[in-house]
C-alpha cells in the first residue's frame, strides 16, 4: 500500500513541482494571448459583450493615422538605438578589456544606469531636456567656445607635424604620434591658445543661449532626412535608451572579448597587423554571435518601449513619442473616451508578430539557439 | 657593438613612452565615460540638493554643500536651542545672524528691513495646514545693529547683526525670514546663505533660519516626505510606497526563488508528457512583450480570477497588492535560468541518492537546491530589482488609492503634484534620487550577482 502511494507520488512529481509556475503562466500567458488574439476581432470595449468583427480592426489600424505614425517612431527608433547602441558597446567593452588597475572601479561605475528603474532616469533626463536645462547648456557652451576648441586643436595637430617633420628631415626615424612631442604638442598648443585668448585675439563667441525645445515640439530632425526625419522628442528618448542600454551590452561583448584566442592576435602582430586591422579582422568577426545576440535582444527590448512615454507624458506631444507599446495601453486606456480593446489587442498582435519576425530572422541566421551559448 | 647597445637602450625607451602614453590615453578615456555614466546621477543627485535645481545657468556650486553653509546652520539652530544637526525655535531663545551688504558711492544708508513672514516652508497640505500657528505672532525683532564699517573706492561695507527673539511660551520648529534693502545695495555675504534672492537682489528669504544641519542640506529630500500625505489614513505616502515596494519585491523574490526552482528542476531532470513542447513554449512566452496580455490580465484580476475571491468574501483584485503578486508568482526567465543551471550540474550525487531509496522530492530538497545557491543568489538579486523597478504593470493595476502605490508609480504622480506652473523639480529629483539608492547600495553589495544575472539572462534570447 505505501509503496504504491510513494510510487504515484514519484510520477506526480514533476506535476507537483511544475504546478505553481503553471497556475500563473496559464492564466496569465497562455489564455491571456490566446484571449488577446481573440479580442483582437472583436468590438471589445471592457464592459459591453464582444462583437466579432473579423479584421476589421487590423484594417482599421492601417487607417489611423495615430497607429501608422506609433509604428513608424517604434521602427525608427527601434533600428537607430539598437545600431548605435551595439556600436557603443562593442567600442566600450574593447577600451575596458585592459589589464591596468582600478578598471573594476570603471566597470562599476559605468554599470549604474542599467540597474536604476526607468522612472527614476527618465525624471533625470526630463530634467535635464528643459529649455533652461543642462543639455541646452552644455550646447551653449560648445557654440560659444567652439571657435577656441577649434583653434586649440589645430594647433596641437600643426604642432605635432610641425615636430616630427623637422626630425624626419634630420633623418630620425619618428612616429607620427610619437608620445613625448604629443605631451609638447599639447603644452604649446595650451600656452598658445591661452595667450591669444588673454590678448582678446580670440573670444568666445557671444552667442545667446541655446534654446532648443526637447520635448515639447512637433519638429522632426534631421530637417534634410525628408520621410525618414523622426520627431525631435523621440531622438531625445533615443539618446535616454541608449545611455541606459550600452552599460548591460558592454558586459556581454566583455565576456565574448575574454573568449577570444590570444593567439589570434599574436599571428596578426607577426603579419604586421596593426591596431585597427586586428579589430576589423579578428575581434569584430569573433564576436558574430555575440553580435547577433546583443542586435536581438536589443531589437525586442527597443520595439517593447512603453515607460519613457508614459513618463514624459505631456511634456512632449502624443504623436511625437508614440510608440506601438504606448499605443496598446493608450487605446486600452484612453482616459475620457471609451476603450477600445479591438484595436489595442490588434496593435498588440502586431507587436508581438514583429518582435517573433526579428527572433525568427536571427534564428534562421544563427541556425540552432545552441549557438547563442559559445 | 657600442652603436648596438645605444640603439637598443633607444628601442627600450620608446617601448616604455609608448606603453606610459597608452595608459595614459585609456585612463583618460575610462574617465571621460565615468563623468558621462555616473556624472548624470551625481548631477542630479547634487542638483536635488539645490533651492533651485533648474537654476541658469546650472553650476556644480551647491549652497548647500559648503562648510560655511553648514557652520551657519549649526550655529543658528543651536541658538534655537536645537541639536544643531536638528534645530528648534524654543521659548526665550534668541537667534541671531550676521549679514554684509555693499552701498555703492552716494546711495543714502538705510539698513535693512526685517520680515518675519506668515507663511509656511513647502508645498502643497504641508503649507496650507490652517491649524499651524504662524511663528511670526510669538517673536520680536530687536533692532538692527550695526557692527562693522568699511569704506573702499566704490562703496561701503556695512555688517549688521540681526536678532530675532521667541518671547512665548511656545517651542516652534520653523523661523522665515525676509530682508528687503533698497534697489542697487548689493548683498555680499551672511551667516547662512538664503534660499532665494528676488527682485533684482532687493530682497532675500530664509525659508527656515533655525532648521539646523540636515534638514538644510537635505530640504527637498525632506520635503518628499513631509508634503505628501494620504487623504484616508493621513499616513505620509512616501513611506507608504517604500514599504509597499519592498513588501512586493520580497513576497516576489520569495515565490520567484521556490517555484523558479521546483519547475526549474522538474524542466532539467524529470520526464514528463510535452516536457519539450512546454520548453519551447517557454522560450516563446519570454519574447511576448506585456503589452500583448495586460488586456486580458487586467480583465481576469478585475473579476477576481474569475470569481475565485468571491468564494473568500474577496471582490475584485484591481488595486491589491494580492492582485499584483498573483499575477507575477514566477517569471518564465527565472525559470529558464534554474532550468539551465541544473541541466549544468552533475548527475552522479542524484543517481547514487536514487539508489539509496531518496525521493524526488528528497532528492530536490536536500541535494539540489543546496547546490543551486549560487543560481539562487543571482536571481534573487535578479528578481528584487526587477521588482523594485517594475513599472508597467503596477500602472496598470494600482490606480486608486494613493496608499497602495508602489515607488515606480508614486514618483510618476510626483510629475503632478509638483506641476503647478513650472516644475518643482527639488522633490521630483530628490524623490528620484532616494528610490534608487536601495538598488545602488544592493548592486555595490552583490556586484558579482549583477553581473552573473546580465549574462545569465542574455542567455536566454
């Protein structure tokens, strides 16, 4: 008798152990996708009984110009952040794989805005995007001592060239950027700069103040990109995901750096290579997987944006930072008017079918999920 | 062979300059980064100090961050007869302070004059509190003395000393002050420097002389806490929404942890019907953004889970913290991850417990999960912040009232209360600032899980 209950007991196990995830995943994955689906051709407005439509809705969305305007700014934003976002991680992790000391301090410190809440960064930045803010201000500075930069600059380059020149014609053989007349180069360059400054040869420019609305503007930048411009509020939420996202991507490209052989490297130090072209050659085609990993994941998480619209809120105009996320919640929760559910579960199918379609892409490139762990 | 050597001692040299000039440039480089990663919250965090965080132009100078600052403060809260640290107006104590003013050539010299104003520091309830007495009706100003003279080419410098006494019976907490000086006189310095300076320098206020060190420094964090209270239970909300956020975030790690585990296990060792089915289909729920089945989600706690509390006396589960953990028991990537963890570990200790007669259960509870602790303590730092930081999800289903908010969106409500006109961005910024802290003090505790969680969980694409 017992043996047969401990034996029921051993094959209920992996029910007994699956249960609890089950109850939740279920209700509230299963049968809440399959419902969303289902709303999706529907009339559904949370408290009347649900008319099928057909695809009514899906049509309907393609009509409003509200939802083509929240795919085109996901799409938009979605294909720029991830780009450069990837770019700057894998630029950002080459300059942290060194071995010197106190780097640990920088990996830490560099890693802050990816653990912090959205909320909390978001405020930050909206802070910071105010016409009187401290982005704008930054600006107003580089306007204003723009021309002294660029003087210094060309002085420190003039400089340089000036030194190596003459003791190339000596006949010595010297680097371009050898690093003692660097160091000279950039004691002149200061002394120079400086003096002509004190003399009021050069002077900042007066320029008033920089003065660009951030998120309170219909305006689309670039101004010569014609239909691919996207609304100014947008590219400052851009530069906001970006910040945040690069810190996690640059641990992922870390750990893929440290996989790299040495050997790699020092077979193209004895062919002569030099710094760029082992970059090129070796490290950016080592890291294809990581690569394609990061562009995923950066793909699903950029088309997903909601928080920072629904944070900046009215600070910027609704279409200007509308994102297919927004649009869901927007329509599900539209405050004054009736919710129209039809229409956010039908936008909502199609976040999902284009966030399946980039998975599915990168599957078909990448072969087997296996890949991913290399 | 002399030739030789100098030639090498050359190649030495410049190998050395180029390696100290290589460091030199990454550090340079690595600091660079550092202002632009850390610098925006050190700024924001300096900023939520400030009077005036959207002051122009925005400087790194914060009043409240000198030494001098802070001696003043302590000095006029200890003649309050506070600590010091914190201060207090207490009966028959005297406050008195020092302030310079410049009166350029052929300005007639009149001192200043003193304000005590009625009004109240703050925001919103706080300010408009009709109970308080204003601390105005109970002191007297004595009159002004002059203490110092000093004439230069264009201007005189005078110092006053100016004296506020409490002749009630009262003790207070909060002493306002304005000084008003004719147009062109130039205020030059004081004890304590005042909170705004207004009409072209004509006057400037204290919004409290005797707040004593901390409450100065901190006055906005302060403010965050003091101005918002609940219209039900009178409870400060700020508190309130802490303690709902860390109630949330542990019942979440703890449920996350047990069954992450159980169907973690059950997934990597144990064979039952669809095992691979219910994989793939787990992967594919881990892509399906939120926005796909909140509809449905905020539907199924709306009827209570389909009339499931109703047989508990229970009604809806809209705007419940209970509402909230059940939908979020476990998350299908905490459970991929324990999932992949015990798929790593070896086989042999669970086989030889088999052949001892241990049950799966046995085996799950004492062999398995205390090996897992690693994998547990990444994940439960994994879930608090994730918790900690949800957003979406608690919008959606904490609406009413403001007591059962959490951190993420009580501080999205800070964007309302303090909008009248302009922002108020002292209290949106320090508000910020505080409900990140926990997060930044746990990541420099458990870096090494927060690192081990961003590679576990960019396994998972």
């Amino acid at each position: 008798m017992g043996n047969r209950w401990s034996s029921l007991n051993e094959k209920a196990a992996p029910y007994v152990f699956l249960s609890p995830f089950l109850f939740g995943f279920i209700i509230f994955f299963s049968y809440a996708f399959i419902r969303s689906l289902y709303f999706s051709f529907t009339d559904y407005d949370l408290f009347s009984i649900p008319n099928w439509v057909g695809i009514k809705n899906y049509i309907g969305l393609f009509k409003e110009s509200l939802f083509t305007r929240a795919l085109k700014n996901s799409l938009t934003f979605a294909i720029i952040v991830t780009t450069l976002q990837t770019i700057f991680a894998l630029l950002l992790a080459v300059v942290m794989n060194q071995k010197i000391k106190g780097i640990k301090f920088f990996r830490t410190a560099y890693y802050m805005p990816s653990i912090t809440s959205s909320i909390v960064i978001t405020l930050i930045f909206i802070w910071m995007f105010q016409r009187k803010g401290v982005i704008n201000y930054l600006l107003t500075l580089l306007h204003q001592y723009g021309l002294t930069i660029g003087i210094f600059l060309t002085l420190l380059v003039g400089i340089q060239l000036l030194l190596v020149v003459t003791e190339k014609l000596r006949g010595r053989p010297v680097q371009y950027l050898e690093p003692s007349y660097i160091v000279l180069s950039i004691i002149l360059a200061s002394v120079i700069t400086y003096l002509l400054k004190d003399f009021g040869i050069i002077k900042p420019i007066e320029a008033k103040a920089v003065d660009i609305f951030w998120l309170n503007t219909r305006e689309k930048v670039p101004s010569w990109a014609g239909p691919l411009a996207f609304p100014r509020p947008l590219g400052a939420i851009m530069i906001l995901n970006i910040w945040t996202t690069v810190p996690t991507f640059m641990i992922l490209y870390l750990a893929g750096l440290q996989g790299i052989p040495k050997v790699l490297y020092e077979a193209a130090e004895v062919d002569g290579a030099k710094g760029w072209q082992k970059f090129w050659y070796i490290t950016v085609p080592q890291l294809k997987h990581i690569t394609f990993l990061i562009v995923t994941l950066g793909l699903i998480g950029t088309l997903q944006m909601f928080d920072q619209v629904k944070i900046i809120g009215g600070q910027a105009p609704l279409e200007s930072t509308i994102t297919l996320a927004y649009y869901v919640y927007y329509s599900a929760f539209p405050g004054a008017s009736v919710p129209r559910i039809g229409m956010a579960a039908a936008a909502a199918i199609i976040l999902a079918v284009l966030t399946l379609i980039v998975v599915l892409i990168q599957k078909i490139f990448l072969g087997d999920g296996k890949d991913l762990r290399d | 062979m002399k030739i030789q050597q100098n030639y090498n001692s050359d190649i030495n040299l410049k190998i050395k300059r180029r390696r100290w000039i290589n460091v030199g440039a990454i550090y340079l480089i690595l600091l660079l980064f550092s202002v632009l990663f850390m610098g925006t919250f050190l700024f924001g965090a300096m900023s939520s100090l400030k009077d005036n965080p959207s002051e122009w132009p925005p400087t790194l100078k914060t009043e409240q961050l000198s030494l001098k600052n802070w001696i003043g403060a302590y000095t006029l809260a200890r003649q309050g007869g506070g600590s010091g640290f914190f201060g207090a107006l207490k009966s028959g104590h005297e406050v008195s302070l020092q302030i310079t003013y410049k009166y350029p050539m052929g300005i007639e010299i009149i001192p200043p004059e003193v304000i005590i104003p009625k009004r109240f520091a703050g925001h919103g309830a706080a300010a408009l509190d009709l109970d308080k007495e204003f601390v105005a009706d109970f002191v007297t100003i004595k009159p002004i003395e002059e203490i110092n003279r000093v004439s230069n080419k264009d201007g005189i410098l005078i110092s006053y000393k100016i004296t506020i006494v409490n002749i009630s019976q009262k003790d207070f907490n909060e002493l306002p002050m304005d000084l008003k000086v004719p147009h062109k006189v130039k205020f030059v310095k004081v004890t304590l420097a005042p909170n705004r300076i207004e009409r072209l320098g004509m006057s400037q206020s204290w919004n409290n002389l005797v707040s004593g060190v901390i409450p100065y420094i901190f006055h906005n964090h302060f403010r965050v806490f003091n101005e918002n209270y609940s219209r039900s239970t009178g409870k400060r909300l700020f508190t309130t929404w802490i303690f709902n956020s860390l109630f949330i975030s542990i019942i979440k790690v703890i449920t996350t942890l047990t069954f992450a585990s159980m169907a973690g296990y059950a997934l990597a060792r144990l064979k039952f019907f669809g095992k691979n089915y219910l994989f793939v289909f787990i992967l594919f729920s881990m892509m399906i953004p939120g926005q796909v089945t909140f509809i449905s989600n905020y539907l199924v706690l709306r009827d209570g889970v389909f009339g499931f509390t109703k047989l508990f006396g229970g009604g809806s589960l809209l705007n419940t913290f209970t509402g909230l953990i059940i939908s979020g028991l476990v998350g299908a990537a905490a459970v991929f991850i324990m999932k992949q963890f015990f798929e790593g570990l070896p086989q042999e200790m669970e086989e030889s417990a088999r052949i001892d007669g241990a049950s799966t259960y046995q085996i799950f509870s004492k062999i398995m999960l205390p090996l897992a602790k690693p994998a547990l303590g990444a994940l439960t730092i994994l879930t608090f912040q994730g918790a900690w930081n949800e957003f979406f999800w608690p919008l959606v289903v904490l609406t009413s009232p403001m007591d059962k908010f959490t951190l993420t969106v009580g501080l999205l409500s800070f964007k309302n209360t303090y909008a009248s006109g302009a922002f108020d961005w002292g209290p949106i910024l320090a508000g910020a600032i505080i409900s990140a802290l926990p997060i930044i003090i746990l990541f420099f505790v458990f870096q090494r899980y927060f690192v081990e969680g961003v590679s576990f969980s960019g396994i998972k694409g």
